[in-house]
C-alpha cells in the first residue's frame, strides 16, 4: 500500500475545513493553515458580549447530496432549524418581495409605473441591449430597462462599486439565472395544474441554530479528534516549488487579525517567527492572486501581473442591538435607496432566536467597501452612529432606540469579476499546472469565483477524492450550471423536509 502524503490545507473556511475532514476520514496526515484566530472565514460567527452575527447571512440550502450529506455528518440533525425564506426590497419607503414577483412588483409600483415598465420590458424583447456581456445588459433583456433601474442598479452598484455597465455578466448568471419577468409573470397568472415544469423559489431553509459557525467550529474540532493539526495566527508568506512540484510551506505567526474582523484578541506570543510546514499535496483557498504572489521561486511577470489585476469587494457590518419590536420577519432587506450607503439589513432573530437576547433583536447593517477607503477606515463608534441614523432615515428604527452596536469587517467578501478577469484566472492556473500540479486551489476567494458555501465544499470534496482516491473531477465545473442556487424544480425534495 502506498504511504499516505502530507497534505497543508491552507485557510479554515469551508472549503478547507471539508478537505481537512474529508482527508482525516482516510487517515490522511493533514495540517490546516489558518491566518486568522477563529475558524469559518467569511461563514465564521463573529461573538461580542454575547451577541452572535452571520457575516453576510447564509443559507443551508443545497442541490448537492453530497454537500447536505456532509453538513449532516458533522452536525446532528437536532442542531439545525427550518427557517422561512423571506427578503424583500425596500425601493421609495416601500417593500418589495424578492427575488421579484410580478404581481407584487407591479402593484406596489402603482398603475401607471408599472404600465410604464411592461412596455419596457416588451421594448427590450423587441430591442434587446446590444451588449449583454455586461450586467447591465444582461438584466435589462430580462426585465426591461425600467425595472433594471428601479430594482437591480442601485443596489449592485453598492455592492460592486462601479457603474453596473462595467461589471461581468457572470455576477447575474450565478445570482439571477434564469428568474426574468416572463417568468414571474407565468408564475403568477398560470394555474397551479399547468406549472410542473416551472421551477419555484425555495420557501425555507436550513439553518445551524447558533449560526454558521457552528459547523465549522464542530468540523474543527472533529478534525482535531481525529488526528488532524489546525494552526491559528499564522499567514502564508511562501510556497516552495521545484522540479515541477510543490514542496512545502513557510508561514509568519502574525496574531490573526483582531476584533474588527469579528475574531478575539490574538493569542500568540511569538508574532514575527517563521514556520516551515513540508507538504506532498497543497490544498488552498487563500485568495488566488495571494496564492501566485507567495509561490517561491516567483512566478513569471506576466502571471503575477494577471494576478494583481484581480480584485476584490470588501464588507463590513454594523450590528446594532434595538427592542424586539423593531424586527421584521425577513433574512434580508435589500436598501436601493442611492442617498443611504448600506446596502442590506439582517435581522438575525430571522435566522435563528439563539443568535440574539430576550426582549431584544439584533440588525445587521452590511456595508460594501473597499478595505482601507472611508467607511472601512471609520472609527467603530463613527460607524454606529452612521448606521444607527441610517436605520433612522429608513424608518425601522429611531436611533435613539439603539442600545448598542458591534463592527465585523471582512476583507476579501467578494471576488470581482471585471472584464478580464477570466483571462487572468486561465492564466494563473496554466502556469500553477505546469510548476505545481499538486497545489489544488478551491473555494471562492481560492478560485476568484462567486461560489456559494455549497459549491465552495464541494470544490474541496472533489479535489480529495482526485488527490487520494484517484477520481479526475473537473473542479474548476462546479458552479457554472445554468440552474438557479434557490430555485428548485418539481419533484424536488430535499433531506429534511422528508
């Protein structure tokens, strides 16, 4: 029987933690890098005083058995809840549902707006946008240009930051997909009996009662059980190469990276020391452009130049404690407001009652920045007082109303898809396959993809079985199927609603 490799994970998000329970379930040696003093990455739950926050909200709903397998295999059935879908739009003081239905849209829009936007969505059947590569285009085609200003500019606008004519298609093919207002309109006016073949929104999902970070902070300790090392506060400073493989890793013990980012305060001692970890396969989901920029001896200039050109979206939240009262009963609510800077808002005694305090609810005010510009760079107590009098200016909350506040930023939320972004990725995988076969990207910040927390498992789950069970999966596939992450068909049923 052939020895078992050494195997580096690199980042404790969801995609690493599954590779590192998947590997500790063969018996496989396997040691987790993680930069950061609390497992989960951008699905931790951040903890102040407390209070637990979803960072970006996430829902546990999935069209991978394997995936739903999983999130059952680490957690008991009993430790997940059903919760109701629910989130809505808030455009002019009003509420919309979304993702959109005709009936509902049109209505709160009133008789002649919404006159005004079926001729523009007829207009853009006859007319369509001539450049659909671009979101801009692309959501016009589908609901008309009225529409697309009314429901989809803004808000993308906020959470790109750049003019929505600018931004890949991509962002709404794995967003929206194939929901268009033909769609919700034969939702909407066909009877029951002749809509077996149109798909619908999932109406509930499931949820870990003490919020994401639950799984991954069982995962952790089920990999730790089992034999598997997880190493905190230690950032990645080199991957060495040579002979057409990688060898092994160096890191720098740098503390994490403190409260702002939802974690505790650092707890090494010997920040600044160097660590060298040796590895036979390399499974990674630190971002990929970093991944490029660390490999020793250096990539070649035109590789590192495509990886400087990827970007990213940064994200913060401002989680303000208000009265019980001052809840609503979705997930989400999407601000298209252009005068007002948030761009959503959680109230997380929607995604579980464990997650907040009796009498008390908490919102999360989430933010869209660039990390190190204004707002990322505000004072916390700068940034509550800017939250709190937003939530005012929508009239959810009166600031005076708000007991507290809590700040979580989180770098690297969201990979961006410019124009060339694609080019720059094939480029860096070329060049990574040629020097470093066994250094395995995956997950979204790993693979610079807008994947969801299912599709970022499953990358990891499949690139095992390639490495140790001989499988020859395409995970560069998963995730550019043309079927709507929410959206399931007839038939459908998923685990725990059997």
């Amino acid at each position: 029987m052939a020895e078992k490799p050494e195997v580096v994970v690199i980042g404790a998000g969801p995609a690493g933690l599954t590779a590192g329970w998947e590997l500790v379930k063969r018996d496989v040696p396997v040691t987790v890098l993680e930069g950061d003093s609390v497992v989960g990455g951008i699905s931790r739950t951040a903890q102040r005083e407390g209070w637990r926050f979803d960072i970006g909200g996430h829902r546990f709903f999935t069209k991978v058995p394997e995936v739903e397998a999983l999130w059952h295999e680490i957690l008991p059935d009993e430790d997940f809840l059903m919760r109701p879908r629910s989130s809505r739009i808030m455009y002019n003081g009003k509420l919309f549902d979304y993702p959109l239905r005709a009936g509902n849209a049109l209505r709160g829009l009133g008789v002649v707006e919404a006159a005004r936007c079926i001729l523009s969505y007829f207009w853009a059947r006859v007319r369509p946008p001539k450049d659909q590569t671009k979101f801009e285009g692309w959501v016009a085609s589908r609901f008309g240009w009225r529409l697309y200003g009314i429901f989809f500019k803004t808000y993308t606008e906020k959470v790109w930051g750049v003019p929505a004519n600018t931004i890949e298609a991509d962002w709404a093919a794995q967003r929206i997909k194939n929901l268009s207002l033909m769609n919700a309109i034969m939702n909407a006016v066909m009877p029951k009996r002749n809509q077996k073949d149109i798909a619908s929104l999932i109406e509930e999902f499931q949820y870990p009662k003490f919020g994401p970070g639950m799984m991954w902070e069982t995962a952790a300790d089920k990999i730790v059980d089992r034999g598997g090392k997880i190493v905190f506060e230690e950032k990645v400073r080199r991957i060495h190469h040579a002979d057409g493989q990688a060898t092994g890793v160096t890191t720098v013990v740098t503390g994490g990276y403190g409260p702002g980012a939802g974690a505790p305060e650092p707890s090494r001692t010997d920040i600044g020391t160097e660590h060298r970890y040796e590895a036979d396969q390399i499974v990674s989901s630190m971002s990929f452009s970093s991944l490029i920029r660390v490999m020793d001896p250096p990539a070649p200039a035109h590789v590192l130049a495509a990886a400087n050109a990827l970007s990213y979206r940064d994200f913060l939240t401002v989680a303000l404690v208000v009265p019980e009262s001052a809840g609503f009963p979705d997930n989400w609510i999407y601000v298209h407001s252009p005068e007002l800077q948030v761009g959503r808002i959680q109230n997380f005694a929607s995604w579980s009652p464990f997650l907040v305090k009796e009498g008390r609810t908490c919102l999360g005010m989430e933010y869209f920045v660039f990390e190190g510009d204004e707002t990322w760079s505000m004072p916390d107590d700068d940034l509550i007082a800017l939250a709190s009098k937003e939530l005012a200016q929508l009239g959810l909350v009166p600031a005076d109303q708000v007991e507290r506040g809590f700040v979580v930023r989180m770098p690297k939320a969201y990979p961006f898809y410019d124009a060339h972004y694609k080019k720059n990725v094939d480029i860096m995988r070329g060049w990574l396959a040629e020097v470093a076969p066994n250094v395995h990207p995956v997950g979204r910040n790993g693979m610079h993809r807008y994947n969801n927390q299912d599709h970022s498992m499953y990358t990891a789950l499949l690139t095992v079985q390639n490495m140790i069970d001989g499988a020859s999966h395409d995970v560069w596939g998963v995730n550019v199927e043309e079927d709507y992450h929410e959206e399931v068909s007839p038939g459908y049923t998923s685990k725990m609603s059997l």
